[in-house]
C-alpha cells in the first residue's frame, strides 16, 4: 500500500458538493477547508479535514507533503483541446498582426489545412515526441486531464494515426487524456468542392473504424455554415451517436447560427465556443442540459472583442465549462490559469465560478465527474498545489503559471515553483 498525507495547506479548495455539474449560485461554493489536510492512498482520497484528523490514521512509512501555506486545488480538466499537431503557425500570426483574418487565411488554404498538410507528412513517433512537450506545458499550469481531439489528419488513416499518438500519451501515465474524433474539423484540400464525398468518407469510413478500434469516446464537428453546416453536421453526429459515442461540438464561433439547437437537438454532452449563440440557442441548451464550453483564449488571440455570453449563461442555470482550446491556430496556450484570468476580465465570471468551470464541471462533461475534478473521499488524487495564499490569486495574478507541485493518482509528476 502507498500512503501519502498532505498538510498546511491554506486552503484545500474541494469542490465537494452534489454528485453532479454545478449550476447558478453553486458555481461559487468551492468548499474550501482552510489549514486543510488529505489523505490518500493508492492513488486514491481516503480523507479530507485538518491535520488533526489525518495524522491518527497515518502508517510510519507514509509519504508527507507539506503544502507550505499555499493553496491546494483539484487538477484542472481541460475539457477541448487540439494537442496533436506538427509544425506551428506563428507565420500566420504575423500576417494576423500585420491586419489579415483568420478566415481570409483560411479561405487562401492557410488555417488548419496548413496543419493538416504538416501533420500528415510526421510519422507516428514524430507526433508523439512534439505532443510530449505540450503536455508538459499542461502540467505546468495545474492541469491533470484533457480531452484531446483529432482534426489535423482529415484522412483515415492520418486521423487514424493521431488518435493512436493520443492513446499512446494516456499510457505513458503522466497526463489523463480523454479521446475525441474530430475528422469534420475541414474540409481536405483533395475534397474541396465535394463535401458530401468528404462527408460520406467520414461517416462510411472513418467513423466505423475510429469506433471499432475504440480510438475515440467523443465525435466532435467544426459547425459553421462555410465549414460543416448544420444539416450535414447533424449527420456526421447521428452516425457517430449510433455507434455509441458522445458529441460534443464547436457551435456558433464565428456566425449567430443554429449550432447551439443543433446540439441540444442531439443531446450533446457539451456545445463549445458559442461566442455569437442567441437567446433561442441558450434557451435550447438549458431545455437539453448541455454544458457550453466556454474558450476566451481563443477569442483573445483572434483579437476578437466578442467574447460568449458567460453571465446569461450561468443565470440560466447552464453548468458552464471552461477550457483552453490548446491548438497552433487560433488558441495556442496550453494555460488554464490564463483561461481563468480572461473569464474574470472579459467575461465577468468570479473566480469561484471559473474555478468550478475548470474542474468538477469539465469532469461531469467528459463523464468523469465520479473520478475526478473535486478532492473528495473515494476519488483518485489528481491536485495541484499553487504558490498562492488564497484562490482569487489564481486569476488575479495573470502571465505566470503558479503551480509548485502536481499530483495524478497521488504521484508527483511535476514540480515547479518553490
Ligand atoms: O477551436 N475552429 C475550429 N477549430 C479550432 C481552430 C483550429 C486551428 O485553427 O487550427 C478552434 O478554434
Ligand atoms: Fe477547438
């Protein structure tokens, strides 16, 4: 047995609460045990008091971790990212900088297609070894678990080959990865003009594969009318939810469209983006219980003054979500800390309710919620000991990354700032 007892922690911010996502005022209740202790062994929280409590458990040969007077937090849960990729775009950000947009660089084969022509031309190993080094980048900043889509391949075999790098980095066991087949994320240059060939190929084809080989538990669609519109998204979605995965979608990113419906029509497991979603669409995803996932970083590094509607939002009682949408594009940050920074400034969200977005409601949202994203007996111990002395610092401090240590299953897989 493996026995660790953490103590002197300023605040054991637990999130422990409902078995379920949180939603209106409860988004602001973090359960926080000031001088706060734990106990885990196995990998697994088996108390959550003081000191006081956890040290008349203790075995001689237990492990001891002093939180030094900083805060302790459940690891954070990415919940959409775009991990896999070769090459960078940081030409294309230059011509962002200079005035260009990021349509008109897509619309002349930049974009993703840019990333998709890289990423097919790396081998396997080569893939693994560059997503390697963005997940340390996760770790750094306090994270635990992504979900981690597809969507630079656009081919069987090369979406294929990017889901199985995923699989490989779960495995190593140093960051939780949750899969997401993201084939519909464009349309590939050797289909331009011919979306319904490209969108047979992925429901004939690549989904039946994806599905056989359990390569994926979620399906993912980039929904925009000049991308996938709606009809043809509801297809590809349909037959992924036939073959018994979840959905989630990127929904109303660019244009007040019917994404949000769409997926409260299908009854997706989360609806993302959602930067021009109208009250219809809200009104839906409050009817379907579909969590948003909300992507400030996205829209700050677009340069967009249009960031989603978080305040309605969670007066609906919607238990909204937050995440980085790590990708070489339009997101390239892989820090949850600067995510919650961004929903405090530009989105008006407490840093209460961006914690509870970032942890116990992402983990609901990858079905995850009875393992992780609150630090509750029963559950496995993935936490992050910051160098703050209260947990509205983890906002308020913006531009660095403030983790001192991180934990997954109770072992020590970073530590930083001491
Ligand atoms: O979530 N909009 C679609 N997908 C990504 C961008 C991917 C890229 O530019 O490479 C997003 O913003
Ligand atoms: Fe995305």
């Amino acid at each position: 047995m493996s026995e660790l007892a953490l103590w002197n922690a300023a605040q054991l911010v637990t999130l422990a609460g409902p078995p379920r996502a949180r939603t209106g005022r409860e988004m602001r209740e973090l359960a926080i045990v000031p001088d706060g202790a734990m106990l885990v062994r196995d990998g697994r929280i088996q108390a959550v008091g003081r000191r006081a409590d956890i040290e008349p458990l203790l075995s001689p040969a237990a492990q001891i971790v002093d939180a030094g007077g900083r805060i302790v937090l459940p690891g954070f849960v990415d919940a959409h990212t775009h991990p896999v990729f070769a090459g960078t775009r940081a030409d294309e950000f230059e011509q962002r900088a200079e005035g260009a947009t990021y349509a008109e660089i897509a619309a002349r084969g930049g974009g993703i297609r840019s990333t998709v022509r890289r990423t097919r031309e790396a081998g396997e190993d080569e893939l693994l070894g560059l997503a390697r080094r963005y997940r340390e980048w996760f770790l750094r900043g306090g994270t635990t678990t992504i979900e981690a889509k597809s969507g630079y391949g656009l081919s069987l075999e090369a979406e294929a080959k990017i889901l199985r790098v995923i699989r490989r980095l779960g495995n190593e066991g140093r960051l939780r990865y949750v899969p997401t087949f993201l084939g519909a994320h464009e349309i590939p240059d050797e289909y331009r003009g011919r979306l319904d060939a490209y969108v047979d190929l992925v429901v004939e084809e690549m989904l039946p594969r994806i599905a056989e080989e359990h390569l994926a538990e979620f399906c993912d669609v980039f929904c925009e009318p000049t991308v996938f519109p709606v009809e043809k998204a509801r297809v590809i979605l349909r037959a992924a939810q036939r073959l018994g995965m979840g959905i989630r979608l990127h929904a109303d990113q660019f244009t007040p469209d019917q994404g949000a419906c769409l997926a409260a029509e299908l009854g997706a497991a989360t609806a993302d983006h959602l930067e021009w979603t109208g009250t219809a669409g809200l009104a839906a995803l409050v009817a379907a219980n579909v969590q948003p996932v909300l992507l400030p970083a996205s829209v700050y590094n677009l340069g967009s003054p249009h960031y989603p509607a978080a305040r309605p939002m969670i007066d609906l009682g919607l238990a909204v979500v937050l995440a980085t949408d790590f990708n070489p594009g339009s997101s390239p940050t892989a820090s949850m800390p600067m995510v919650l920074s961004l929903a405090a400034t530009q989105m008006k969200m407490t840093p209460a309710e961006s914690i509870t977005a970032a942890t116990i409601n992402a983990a609901y949202s990858l079905r995850r919620g009875a393992e992780i994203g609150s630090l509750e007996p029963g559950k496995l111990a993935d936490f992050t000991i910051h160098d703050c002395g209260d947990y509205r610092e983890l906002p308020y401090f913006f531009g660095r990354e403030p983790a001192s240590a991180v934990y997954v299953a109770g072992v020590c897989i970073y530590s930083g700032n001491v």
